[in-house]
C-alpha cells in the first residue's frame, strides 16, 4: 500500500507521539565557528547558549596548537589508548591536568558521556549501591544504571534525603555521585557537606564538574578547588574539555590506584579509539589560558550579575545560579516555544530546553553566558525580554502557525 518498511511503520508512532507533544527536536545548521556572534540557518544571531564559557573555543592560540600538532602528530590517533594511541601529547595532558587538580593522577576519555559510563560501571556492580542527585546529567543516570548496582535517586540537594537511604542500605560499596554545577539550573551541589556524609557513611564521592571545571575557582579549578576538596575529600573528581575549555574529551582524576583500576575496567576506556592527539594539544594550551587569563572569569562573573540584576527588575523569576548558566523557567512548552521563537525573531539565539532533559512542567530558556560577550549584548538580550514578557502581558503569547517548527530547537 505504501513503500514505507516494517521497520518505519513501527517507529512512526513515537515520533508522532512526540510532534503531538510539542517535544519534537530538530538540528539547525552553524555556519560561524562558536562564538557569541553566531550564523544559523543562514541568519545573524546572538547567542547564549553555548557551553564555550570561558571562549576559548574559537580561540587563536588553541587554533594554531591544533594545527601545529595535527602537522607533526596527524589527524586520527589510529589506535585506543591501550593498544598504540596513547600519545604523548594525551600523556602531557594528563600529567598537566593532574597537577592543575591536586590529584595523583588523571584519565582522558574520549568524551565526558564515556567518562561517566566508565567509571561507575568500573567501581560499582551487583551487591552495591549507588545514590544520584534526582538532577544528575543523563550521562550519570545512565552509568548508574548500567552499573547493575541498586540504583537510588536522591532529592535534589538534600542531605538529609541522602542520610536517610544511606543508613538504610546493605550494599556492600556504596557511591555518591553528583553534578558539581547542575547543567540544566546552574546551581551548585553543597560539595563539603556531601563530602562529610560520605566519609561518616564510608561511602565513595564522585562529581561531575562538566558546568564547574574552568569556571570556578580562583585558578579555574573549578567545584574542588572552590570548596578546597582534596582528593580524599573528593576521590572521583571528572571534569569535561569540550565546555569552559572550548575544546573536545573529558577526564577522571584521583588517586594513582584509581587510575589504575579505570585502565584496567573501564569498558568506555577501553574500547574506543584515543582522542586525536591534537585535541589534545590543543586543551594543553587552554589549561594554560584557563590558569593565566583570570579576567576571562572575572568579566564572566560581571556579566552574571549584570544580567541578574537586570533581570530581576523586570520581574523574571531566576534560579539560585551563580554561575554561567542562568535559566529562566516558564514551564510550559508551548509557551517557552514561543518565546524562543519571539527571541530569534530579535536576532537572540537561546534554545528552549524541554523534557526529557528537564522534568515535565518545567521548560526552560537556559540561557548561557560567555567571557566573550559584552555587558552591551547582555543589555541587548534584556531588552529583547524586556519586549517580549511586556507584550505577553497584554495579550498571552501562543504558537502560531508560523513557529509550528521552532526556528531554534
Ligand atoms: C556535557 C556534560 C557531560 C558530557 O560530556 P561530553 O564531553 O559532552 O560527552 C557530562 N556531564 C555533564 C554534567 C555535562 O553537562
């Protein structure tokens, strides 16, 4: 009757079931490296929503390290790290990371997503226990439940939640993880006194500091160095490459036996092809520029609270952020749809975030800042919402046809 397989036949449904529920995803095209400038879909935008926090994304010096070093080392690392891809240029980095942190030793992982699988598989399995901020990254939540270990899910940031179940548990390791900087609220896991119950609990900590490492911290060291958590404090500390430090991959760093085990465990780590060596080159130069350029974070901060500030004269509703990522929750996906689309139609690029990657009736517009934008460009966004939440006043925004396909996704 028609020429569409089996196989489609039994995945239209989802997908429908998802345009029916206002949560269909589409890609747009960036024409522009990722700067606060931006070229999508042929437009001019400005934007604020990348994780290039720092903006050393599209940053000369790293540039022309990853040029030099694709000359001298080429372009794919041909080999996993246990095999014969384990450069000396990821080797350096890892040397350099580990004492930026404080820690014996670090891991590269090709990707902050297998970082998280692999450690935790590699730690917990069956007959242990492992306890998740409800908030935690999908990545974390995944790991957690791959790992076979009784997989637990504390409320957001409360101790006393994660007290209760980890008196009430039997299992014989028991793991705490978290996100250091919740990536969808911006706001800040209580990191000491996470650190204090799992010592009193004989229980294991680990943070993710994908949102933290770069941006926190006097040095940019991020959540530990913030808090000042050493590594018995904080044994598993993992931090990404791809956000603050504009470039690609992730690590795990800690104790020496730690490492260690992740060589020998961690599937993730295992079975997957080395970062290209001048991906690694070129982090080695944005972890100097991390450490020697501070204004980066200090302007970051300026924009932070000038956006605040402002925001909170015209009433938005904020979360308790104090970090780049400052969402604005509308709830409704409809109506966060819309005013993303209002936004892009002032030249702002800001992507509504909807569920699954937030909780239902939560949607959001998780707006970003980075040390390249201006306090003018912050004005500007202010202003575009400034417009927008006025007229919505007077007459409720709502899709119309025009936005049945969101501009920005
Ligand atoms: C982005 C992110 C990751 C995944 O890192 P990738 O290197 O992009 O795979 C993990 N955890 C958190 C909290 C993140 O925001």
């Amino acid at each position: 009757m028609n020429n569409q397989s089996a196989l489609d036949q039994a995945l239209i449904p989802a997908l429908a079931e998802r345009k029916a529920a206002n949560l269909y995803r589409a890609r747009h095209l960036l024409e522009s490296p990722q700067t606060p400038n931006v070229i999508v879909d042929g437009k001019n935008y400005l934007a604020f929503c990348s994780n290039d926090y720092l903006g050393l994304a599209n940053h000369p010096d790293v540039i022309s390290a990853f040029k030099n070093a694709a000359n001298n080392f080429g372009i794919g690392s041909g080999a996993s790290h246990l095999v014969a891809g384990h450069s000396q240029e990821h080797h350096a980095l890892e040397e350099e990371i580990a004492a930026f942190t404080g820690r014996d030793r670090a891991l590269l992982f090709s990707t902050g997503y297998m970082a998280n699988l692999g450690a935790i598989t590699a730690l917990v399995g069956q007959g242990d226990a492992v306890f998740e901020d409800r908030l935690n990254h999908a990545s974390l939540l995944d790991g957690g439940l791959l790992s076979g270990a009784r997989f637990q899910r504390f409320l957001h940031n409360d101790l006393d939640n994660l007290q209760t179940r980890l008196q009430k548990t039997e299992a014989n390791r028991k793991l705490i993880v978290v996100d250091g900087v919740f990536s969808m609220d911006g706001d800040c896991a209580p990191l000491p006194e996470l650190a204090a119950l799992a010592q009193k609990n004989n229980a294991w900590l680990m943070v993710d500091d994908a949102h933290g490492f770069g941006c926190l911290g006097k040095n940019g060291g991020g959540s530990a160095e913030h808090f000042g958590l050493t590594q018995n404090e904080l044994p598993i500390l993992m931090g990404t490459l791809g956000k603050a430090f504009g470039t690609f991959g992730a690590f795990i760093a800690g104790s020496e036996t730690l490492i260690e085990t992740l060589i020998q465990f961690a599937r993730p780590y295992i079975y997957t092809t080395a970062m290209p060596p001048a991906i690694a080159a070129a982090t080695r130069v944005s972890l100097r520029l991390v450490q020697t350029e501070s204004w980066r974070r200090e302007h970051l901060q300026q924009l932070i609270t000038h956006f605040r500030e402002g925001a909170e004269r015209l009433g938005l509703q904020l979360t308790n952020s104090t970090t780049p990522i400052q969402p604005i929750i509308v709830g409704d996906e409809v109506k966060t749809l819309a005013i993303s689309a209002a936004l892009a139609e002032r030249g702002i690029l800001i992507v509504a975030i909807r569920p699954p990657t937030v909780a239902a009736g939560s949607s959001r517009l998780r707006i970003t800042f980075s040390a390249e934008h201006t306090l003018t460009q912050v004005d500007d966004l202010l202003s575009a919402l400034a417009d927008i939440f006025f007229q919505w006043s007077l007459s409720p925004l709502t899709l119309s046809k025009s936005m049945e396909r969101p501009p920005i996704d």
